[in-house]
C-alpha cells in the first residue's frame, strides 16, 4: 500500500513498511507505474522492504532498481537505518554517499532527514 503525500511542495508516493519484498526491477516498476499513475515526483521506500540483495552490490540488484527509476525519471529514496550494510561494505558505504550527492537517487534514515532534503530540492 502506498499514499500520496506533499511534502514541502514536493509529490511523494510514501509506500508502507509492509508488502511484498523488492527483490528486483518487475517490483521497481510497479512502484515507478503508481507514481507515474499518481503524479509522484518520488517514490519512498522503507529500507526493510528490500531483499537483503539489494545491499549486496555484487548482485547488481540495487543497480538494476535504481537503473528503472533513473529511466523513468522518478526519484527513489530508501529510508530508514542501512548501518548494518554500510558497515559490512565500503563499497556500499561509497555508493551511498555518492548517491546522496545526487539529485535521483537518497538513501535517508529518517523522516525529518526526508523533511530536510525535500525542502532543498525544492529550492
């Protein structure tokens, strides 16, 4: 289940902690079509619904995902705490802090982080 919120000026499809697990890009693109359906400019979803292959950049999972949202021009923001990841992978630790440089892609650990970055791209 997902709600369309407006935050600071900004559309966001805010999806539940519950649901099916995204394992990979057939479960990105049903998220990217609700938000393409309800005019979302992002698509926020919480860190615990993705497969543990996500954090695991050897898999290509998270690249496969992210690709979509890129395609589609949606921005996607995985929210919530990903520490037990990053400290087990400097090279997730890396992608995170790249990814969070850029305007497509944010990992968050909270909503008022989400609240903060929201009112920046809006600037």
């Amino acid at each position: 289940m997902s709600t369309l919120q407006t935050i600071n000026n900004v559309s966001v499809l805010m999806c539940e902690a519950e649901g099916e697990v995204i394992a990979g890009e057939r479960e990105a693109l049903d998220f990217i079509g609700d938000a393409g359906y309800q005019g979302a400019e992002w698509v926020v979803i919480p860190a615990e619904r993705f497969d543990d292959a996500f954090f695991r950049l050897s898999t290509r999972v998270a690249g496969e995902i992210i690709q979509k949202f890129v395609q589609y021009r949606v921005g996607i923001i995985v929210l919530g705490d990903i520490s037990r990841h990053t400290e087990a992978s400097s090279a997730l630790r890396d992608f995170v802090r790249e990814c969070n440089r850029g305007t497509q892609t944010w990992f968050l650990a909270d909503d008022a982080e989400l609240r903060e970055r929201l009112a920046g791209a809006e600037a």
